[in-house]
C-alpha cells in the first residue's frame, strides 16, 4: 500500500548565489575568470551555491576580448560600491587608488579577496579594521608565495603554537637569478639579461631584485606569525645587485649557496621593564642574501619556486613549497580564499579576524645578531693577520675561521665571525677598510647555519 510519503533526506532549497565582482583582468585576473567559468559547476557544489561573476574593472577594455563584453567597466568605484555585489576580488595591485575601492567594499560588509602584498604591507590595519567594523571578511592567500598554502596554515593551522621563525625564498624573480649564477657561474648582469629574456624579470626589475617584494611579503608573515603589527617600513632590506660570482664561489667553497632570504623572527633581548625575567620579546625582520648551508631545505630550492620554512614549538619545522608566481597558480590561491569566503556569506559566519594581541616591537637589525663572511684584499707580510683580527677584537667580534688565499699582489684574507650585533659586524668592516694593510674589501655576506 502507498502512503504517498516520501522517505529520505529532506532536499535543501539551493542558497542565493554568491554574486562576485573582479578588480583586474591581468595575468592573475584573467585566470581567475577562466577557472570562476570552467569550474562553475564544481564551485557551486564546494561553497553551496553558485559563483556569479556579474562584474570585471579593467582599465582597458579592448585589452580583453576573452571577458564577456557584458561584465567588463571601467568604473571600479562603482563596481566596489554595487550593493549586490557579495564578494570583491583584487587583483590590480598598486596602493591608490586601489585602497579606496577596498575600503569602500568592506565598509559596506562585501568580503574582500586580495593577492595585493604591497597593500598589505603599507595599510593592513586600516582595511583589518575596516572588515571587522562591517563585520566582513578579508582574505590574501595569494599575497605571498603565490599557489603555496601559507597564509591559511600561519593563522589558522597554527594559531594554537607558538612560531619562533619563518624564513623563505619569497621571490621567484631573485631565486632564478641567484640560480643561474650558481649553475652557470655568470656574473648578476648576465642573469638578469637572462631572467627578463625568460619573462621571470620585469622592465623595470627594481621591486624584485632590490627587495621591495620580498620585504612587504615578510612583513605579513611577521605580522601574523607573531601576531604584532609589522609594516613594510620595520622590515630591514637589502636586494641582490650587489652578489657577485666571487661571493656565490665563496659560498661553494663552504659548503654554501647564496639566496635572498625574508628572515622573520621572535627574538629574546635583554631588559624586561616590569622586571621578572631579565628579557622580553621582540619581532625580527629582514630581507637579504645570505649564504646557507648546502644541507638546509631551503639551499635546493631553485629557479623561480619558493618555499617557507616554519619552525614552531610543538609543531616543529615545516616546509612549504612551490610555485610561488604565475597566473594560473596564483589564481589557485584565490579562487580557494573566494571559496572561503563565499562559504561563510552562505553559512552567516566570517573567517579569522586580525591577532595583534601581542605587539611585540621591532628589534632594530644592528641588534640583530649576525655572522659575517668577509673577503679582503691584504699585503702578504708578517703582521697582517693580527692587524685584521686586533680590528675585530676592538669591536668584541670573535672569529671562527680565518684563512688566506694567493700570494704576494694576489694575497687574501676570508675571514668568516662568531655571532655578533650586526651594527658591530657592519662597524668592523668600515674599520678594516680604513687599514693600511688592506686594499679593499671585496666581499661582505652574511652567513646562515653551521658550516663544515
């Protein structure tokens, strides 16, 4: 007999879609529309309910025959300010005036997803408080390290450890240089001839190779690693123009190679004000070559990939790895902090708000205990050596290994420190430059890790 009842699973009236509006139809932002129409069907089952692109801000429309003509304005201002528009994606880059139209789609409780490091770096506490006035959310998986899941595990997968170090290959651009001069042996002219023949460099390659990138992106991952507020401003930076094919020899002779590190840290320092304990703490940040240990995870990461290495207390050390650029790779982290995102618009709630909780202060980098490897021009006579070391001695440097290279008018000295402050380190060799005995300095790196 029939009862005319049906038995199962109650169907759910599928949610509203998700309506998304896009800054940029660039490299990053073109793949992103790609995948938002090829993976429709699957995006719409992962966050429950469709993903409807109703909006991309181009500067150029005819620059993009690929976007359906119906979706594409020149009117950013007015797409970010759409009332029914649910979620903003940027991928244009720049501070203004693409701030404002952040700003403008958080006050009115639209979600945000940027891959804008630069951005973030300069004014992450203003668009932080922006979101949690509104009570929205603001994503930036892809604002380092590109397609590598990295930003998600710092402040969610490890929010209950405590983060001693993050340290990373954080540009693609400078690690294919530093690459190519390793592998070939050419001088940094000819690598980065070579890097903006392959694309890997822009025109202008200022951004990359002096550091810039790689310095907004540390200053992120200090801030949510050590949940202080760190600005692009407080990271110490130095880029690679200044690497010659002697240094990435020294290095190799060693047992090192050369990489421009995002180095960031909790540090110890002396003097804790409200007495106890005779230290307190502080953030460390810095950008700049180092030379590394042959043995150490991020030594083999070459040509444009990027990687990040976390140590944690009870999580011990992690490794991420990468492509670190790239359209289709960078739009990856994207569509997955869109997917976030939508999700919660759907379920009501909101992601991860800003932990500044512990506002720690920026320890200054001459504070920053460093090791020095240090190559010098010398005469080849009796007495240069203590001459050399009496100089390090004044400034309370102690030397772990001091060796000479060449003979007569080829005579050197690489001498490789002890830690030490790095205002002292840095001190020393303005000193030794001043010495009869030395011709010039040559060289100057800082040095990682235990060498063998």
């Amino acid at each position: 007999m029939t009862t005319g009842v049906t038995t199962g699973s109650p169907q759910r009236s599928p949610a509203p879609a998700v309506r998304v509006g896009v800054l940029g139809a660039g490299v990053v932002g073109s793949q992103v529309i790609r995948l938002l129409t090829e993976q429709a069907d699957e995006l719409a089952a992962r966050v429950g309910a469709k993903l409807e692109l109703v909006g991309v801000a181009v500067r150029h429309p005819t620059r993009h025959p690929d976007v359906p003509a119906g979706l594409i304005t020149t009117d950013a201002a007015g797409l970010v300010a759409r009332d029914d528009i649910d979620v903003v994606v940027e991928v244009i880059g720049g501070i203004d005036p693409t701030k404002s139209f952040l700003l403008t789609a958080l006050h009115r409780s639209a979600g945000v997803v940027t891959a804008n490091k630069a951005l973030l770096a300069e004014h992450g506490p203003e668009l932080y408080a922006a979101a949690d006035a509104a009570g929205a959310d603001l994503y930036f998986e892809a604002a380092v390290a590109g397609a590598i899941p990295l930003i998600r595990p710092l402040r969610e997968s490890l929010a209950g450890d405590r983060i001693s170090r993050i340290m990373g290959i954080v540009n693609g651009t400078t690690n294919f240089i530093l690459s190519a001069m390793t592998d070939t042996g050419a001088g940094y002219p000819e690598a980065l001839a070579e890097a903006t023949r392959l694309g890997y460099a822009e025109a202008d390659p200022s951004a990359d190779v002096d550091g810039f990138d790689a310095a907004a992106k540390a200053a992120i991952m200090a801030s949510i690693g050590f949940h202080s507020r760190v600005g692009a401003a407080d990271v110490h930076r130095e880029g690679i123009a200044g690497v010659t094919a002697a240094d990435i020899d020294a290095a190799r002779r060693i047992g090192c190679t050369v990489k421009l590190l995002a180095i960031c840290e909790r540090v110890r320092v002396a003097g804790n004000p409200a007495g106890g304990d005779n230290y307190t703490e502080a953030v460390s940040a810095r950008v700049h070559p180092v030379m590394i240990p042959q043995n150490h995870p991020l030594a083999v990461v070459d040509g444009a990939y990027n990687a990040v290495y976390v140590e944690a207390e009870a999580a011990g050390r992690l490794m991420f790895y990468g492509p670190g650029a790239g359209g289709a790779p960078t739009a990856s982290a994207v569509l997955g902090d869109l997917v976030a995102v939508a999700r919660n618009k759907i379920a009501g709630g909101r992601g991860p708000r800003e932990s500044a909780y512990a506002a720690l202060p920026i320890q200054p980098m001459g504070e920053v205990l460093s090791r020095y490897h240090i190559s010098l021009d010398v005469d080849d006579r009796a007495g240069v050596l203590a001459v050399v070391a009496g100089a390090f001695a004044e400034a309370g440097v102690s030397l772990s290994t001091v060796r000479q290279e060449g003979r007569d008018a080829d005579a050197s000295l690489v001498v490789v420190t002890h830690g030490a402050p790095d205002a002292a380190l840095a001190g020393t060799v303005a000193r030794l430059a001043e010495l009869d005995a030395v011709h010039r300095v040559t060289s100057v790196m800082r040095v990682m890790g235990e060498l063998r």
